[in-house]
C-alpha cells in the first residue's frame, strides 16, 4: 500500500516538474501555452506507449516476457504477472483435484449420478455407465426417467420420500435388480446412487419361497394330526391318564396351525410392495363386528367400547384390513384381563383417517416398542405363550398397513396400558356423501 502511494506521489511529483519544466521553456520562446501543451502531449504519447507494451504483451502472454517499463507501469505489471501465477496455481490445483475425483468415484463400487433440479444428468461415473449403460457423449442433459423407464423408479423420484432405496428389475422380465437411492442437496439437484442388487433380491425371493413352501407342506400333516387328536379328545374309550397329555397335544397343534397360517398370510403381504387399490369399507360396520368377536371370547376384558367420530369411509382391501385390525383387537383382548377394559376409536382429520385400540393391559415398556412389528418378537414370552400367540401378528399388521401406505404407532405406559394407532394417508379416504352419491 505505501510502495503503491510512494509510486503515484513520485509518479505525480515528475508530471508537476515535467509540467514546470515546459511551461517555463514556453515562457522563453514566448508562448508559455504552447509549452505547457506540448509537455502534455508528450507525456500522454509516453503513457499511451506504455499501455500499448501492455496491451500487446497481455494479448500474446504465453510467448513473450512481460515489459519492464518501470515506474507506475512497472508496478501494474507486477500485480497482473503476481494474479496470473496465482489464477495458474489455483487451476493447477482445481484440476488436481477433479482428477483424484473422478479417478476415485471411478473405482468406486457403486453408481453415482448427479441431477440437477429437472432431473437431467449432470454427471455420472463409471459403474453408473456400466449399470445403466449410459454414454458419456449422448447422455449429459438426458432425463433419468428417460433411460430408467420403470413406474416404480418415476414413482419413487416423483414421492420426494428419499428415506429408502427403491429397488426395480434392470429390464423387465429379467432376474437382474438395481437399487436407487436419491440424496437430495442443494437446491433441487440429487445424488443418485445405483447399486447392483440381483444376488441380495434372488436370496430374498428365495427365503420367502421356502418360508411359504414350507408353511405349505405342513399345514396338510397338521391338519391330519389335529383331527385325530380332535377324534381322540373325544373318545370315551381314551384311558383317563391319558385325558390331560392329549388336551395338550391338541392346544399345541393348534398353536401350530395358527402360526403356520399366520406365515402363510405373511408371505401373501410379502409377496408384493405395490399398494392395494381396494373399494370403500364401511368401518363402523367392521368395529361393530370385531367388538362383537371380542364379546364372544370365553374371557373377555369387561368393557368394549367403540367410537365413531368421523363418517368417512375408509378405500382399502376389506380382507386385509379386517386382518390388521382384528389382530391389534385380538392383542388388546388376549393381554387385558376380564375387569379392564378396550376402546376402538376411528376418526378423520386434515392428516388422514386414525384407528386405535386402548387398552387397560399390562402395558409395554418403551425398550421393546421398535422391535414389536417384528416376526416373532415377543415381550414375554411366557406370556404370550400361555395366550396363545404366534408372534406374528403384528408383523401382519404392519405388512398389511403398509399396502395401503398407512403406518402403526405404539404407545404404551407400562402397568396402565398401550395404545396402537393405524394412521391412513388422505389418499385411503373418502367422504361419507361421495361415497353414498358413487353407491346410489
Ligand atoms: P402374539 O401373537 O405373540 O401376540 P404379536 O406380533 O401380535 O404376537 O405381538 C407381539 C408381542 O407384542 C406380543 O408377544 C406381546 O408381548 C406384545 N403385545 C402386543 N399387543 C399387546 C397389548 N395390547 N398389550 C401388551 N402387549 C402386547
């Protein structure tokens, strides 16, 4: 700064002399104007000069030197050649850097694509090329859901629920599976991950394949083996001691059929993600029913209460539904004892339509409530035993909700009871008129 002002001030210091000087040797040949005009345009020729070395050496910069003209010039030159080394550094390192990027997004295992915020492909490397075949030339600017042309892909970007990866066959009809997983940045640009996924999918398929196989072939032999139990309970000719180990054999055999339809069941909902269509089901009419299913058990919690708050009708699968609800009623009525007591609740609001079921129970405490949903996953054993569960009701409920896009919410205080809510999105509803105008 100093260097700069010490520049301009012996810059400005030589115009005044050069100024001084010329004027007085006008003044001696007589035109003191004259003089003064001509050290003017002498010393605008001298810096129109200098911005013309300037010019010319900024013009072909690669070949030549710069000029060393000194002075003011000296030190604009200086500050160009001093911006031109530091722009170089930082594109060395730029490029450095773009090139350890793309040689390591270039190894790694999985496909990358950039979006932008219309979905177009900024970029990919090149497992990304290699999955979906794209091409570096004709691909840059395309739209992804042009080159992946599977509903569900389109489906999965257009949700804007990227919590999960949506996994699509790679050509229709073919066992080869990708999985996409967006991540959003940014303002509207995405991060696509493509990963190959066909061995996990194949084992997956295969494991649901055995358990519904499986759940097959045994219920025959079970079905065989309960009858005759069944047969014998009954026969007087049965030797008394023998009265106490087959009641057993026979509410044992039963468990088992119950799990081995309820692993049936589950493999049904398993089978597919796709969300049923279904038609509109009259819920007061179902709780009416299930209430009723309650006060028909040999012990049953005292009271049943249902509430219908909302007249909206609920657009599901009927055989699924009545399967998820009448097992989170078939939980409440199982775990609450005779002097408790159980109240159904269905109601709408701008989030959606709500089904819960409270009980007086035993309560769950809070540690178990995010593994409840899985398959055979019990709180107490012991006592889930001596009801006679299969632990696998819930399991059912979740699947079941699940394809209607809805999801259960447990709430539990543990000694006072627990309450399960199936919140169904606004999609799954439709007003009581509409549905009476769509019936008449
Ligand atoms: P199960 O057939 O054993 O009832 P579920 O999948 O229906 O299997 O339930 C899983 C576990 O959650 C049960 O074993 C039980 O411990 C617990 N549970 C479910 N509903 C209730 C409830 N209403 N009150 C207390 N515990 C419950």
């Amino acid at each position: 700064m100093n260097a700069a002002l010490g520049g301009w001030s012996y810059a400005l210091a030589r115009l005044a002399a050069a100024l001084v000087a010329g004027s007085l040797l006008g003044w001696f040949v007589g035109s003191y104007w004259a003089g003064l005009a001509g050290t003017l345009a002498a010393y605008l020729a001298v810096q129109l000069h200098q911005l013309y070395r300037l010019d010319h050496w900024l013009r072909n910069r690669s070949r030549l030197d710069p000029p060393d003209p000194g002075g003011l010039w000296g030190d604009v030159v200086v500050q160009v050649v001093r911006l031109h080394r530091r722009k170089k550094f930082h594109k060395a390192r730029v490029v450095r850097l773009f090139r350890e990027l793309r040689r390591s997004t270039a190894s790694m295992p999985d496909g990358v694509i950039l979006l932008n915020d219309e979905s177009e492909i900024l970029w990919f490397n090149r497992k990304a090329s290699e999955l979906l075949g794209l091409r570096r030339k004709t691909d840059f600017g395309i739209r992804i859901e042009n080159l992946v042309r599977q509903p569900e892909f389109s489906r999965y970007l257009a949700a804007g629920q990227y919590a999960s990866a949506v996994v699509v066959p790679r050509k229709a009809g073919e066992d080869s599976w990708l999985s996409f997983q967006a991540v959003p940045y940014g303002d509207g640009q995405m991060l696509l991950l493509v990963r190959d996924v066909s061995r996990q999918t194949r084992l997956e398929t295969m494991r649901k394949d055995f358990v519904a196989n499986a759940s097959h072939e045994l219920r025959s032999p079970l079905t065989v083996i309960a009858g005759y139990l069944e047969t014998l309970a009954t026969d007087p000719a049965v030797p008394a001691d023998l009265r106490a180990p087959l009641a057993e054999m026979r509410r044992q055999s039963e468990r088992m059929t119950t799990i081995v339809e309820d692993l049936l069941e589950l493999s049904r909902l398993e089978s597919s993600d796709e969300e049923v269509a279904g038609e509109p089901l009259d819920v007061a009419g179902l709780l009416a029913t299930l209430r009723k299913d309650v006060l028909a058990r040999p012990q049953h919690p005292s009271e049943v209460r249902v509430a219908i708050e909302s007249e909206t009708r609920l657009v599901g699968d009927p055989g699924l539904l009545h399967s998820a609800f009448s097992n989170l009623v078939d939980n409440a009525a199982k775990y609450t004892p005779a002097e408790g007591s159980i109240a159904l609740r269905w109601w709408s609001d701008a989030n959606g339509g709500h089904f819960s079921v409270t009980d007086t129970g035993p309560g769950i405490p809070a540690e178990h409530l995010p593994r409840l949903t899985e398959r055979f996953y019990r709180v107490d054993a012991g006592r889930a035993r001596a009801t006679g569960g299969s632990g696998l009701g819930l399991a059912i409920v979740k699947h079941a909700l699940q394809r209607h896009g809805a999801e259960l919410e447990v709430t539990s205080v543990p000694g006072r009871g627990s309450t399960f809510t199936c919140h169904f999105p606004v999609r799954r509803l439709l007003a009581a008129e509409v549905a009476r105008r769509a019936s008449a």
